[in-house]
C-alpha cells in the first residue's frame, strides 16, 4: 500500500505545473520539494516512505544501506527496471516544475538555478555511490547539501516573506 501511495505522490508531484495554472499552492509545492530533498540528507540519501517500508522488511536496516531500490520497486519487481526508468525522467519532471513554478512567480533565476543545482547533484551523488550511509565521500556530499539547502531555505523564506509584504504595501497604497 505505502508503494503506491509513493509511487502516485510521485508521479502527481512531477505533473504538478501541467495540471495547475499559477496558485497560491505553488509556494506549498516549492516548499514540498525543498523539505523532500532536505529530508533525504537526513535519511542517508532515501525517501522515508521507502525508509519505512524496508525498517518494516527488516528492523535492523540503517538508511542508505540500500538505495539501489525504493520501497515500489521492491513491491512490484516484475516492473522494477521500467520504475527505475520512469524515476529519470521525473527528476527531470521535478526540476522543470521548480523552474516553471518559480518562473511564472516571477522569482529571479537565481532561486530556480541554485535548487536544480543543488538537488542534482545531490541526485546524481545518489546514484553514483553506493553504502551511503558509510561512504566518506557521499557522506561529505550529503553534509555539504544539507548546508547548501538550509541556507537555501533561509534566503528564500526571507525574500518571500519580503516579496508578500511589499505586494500588501503596494495594495494598501
């Protein structure tokens, strides 16, 4: 059940900017992603649904010991590779939605460029190393990612707030 649950989040969260026009939920969805990416620093480079789903297989897993597969592709082995495929193409889904959603808010490049780089290679660090959670050189990447995103998260938070407080002045004047 967790599976599908994650694999339609996922599937819903890469669709998100093609099925909704500009909203007020964009800075929810933005927000979303942030804490995902941040939450996988946490975790070892892994999703806590797969997370949980594998401490339930068994309770003695640590996070990252095994990222090659997620909780769906486990699931439902018959189609894990094409899952493994389709999870490509919605990273890519993923960044274009950060970038379409910051860009129709007319959020300046910079915020939109700086995530995609910061989760891709973070993404790509993923896949490219595997025993995360003992690996000293994902290990470093994954510290440094944290800091990069919650300073990230910090000068974003703030230029919005911003951003929401000179829309109100304006309106008032």
């Amino acid at each position: 059940m967790s599976a599908t649950v994650h694999l339609v989040g996922a599937v819903f969260l890469s669709l998100y900017c093609f099925l909704f026009q500009k909203n007020k939920f964009d800075l929810v969805y933005v927000a979303f992603m942030y804490a995902l990416v941040l939450h996988w620093c946490f975790l070892n480079g892994e999703c806590i649904l797969s997370y949980h789903y594998k401490k339930k297989l068994n309770p003695n897993y640590i996070a990252g010991e095994d990222c090659t597969k997620n909780d769906f592709q486990i699931e439902y082995k018959e189609y894990a590779s094409m899952l493994h495929g389709m999870f490509y193409i919605m990273n890519l889904y993923f960044m274009y939605n950060i970038y379409a959603i910051l860009e129709r808010n007319a959020y300046p490049h910079v915020w939109s460029i700086s995530f995609i780089l910061i989760h891709e290679i973070y993404y790509y660090g993923m896949l490219f190393f595997s025993d995360h959670y003992k690996n000293v050189i994902f290990l470093w990447l994954q510290e440094g990612t944290k800091y990069l995103l919650i300073a990230w998260g910090i000068f974003f938070f703030f230029f919005t707030c911003k951003r929401i407080w000179m829309q109100k002045k304006s309106l008032s004047t």
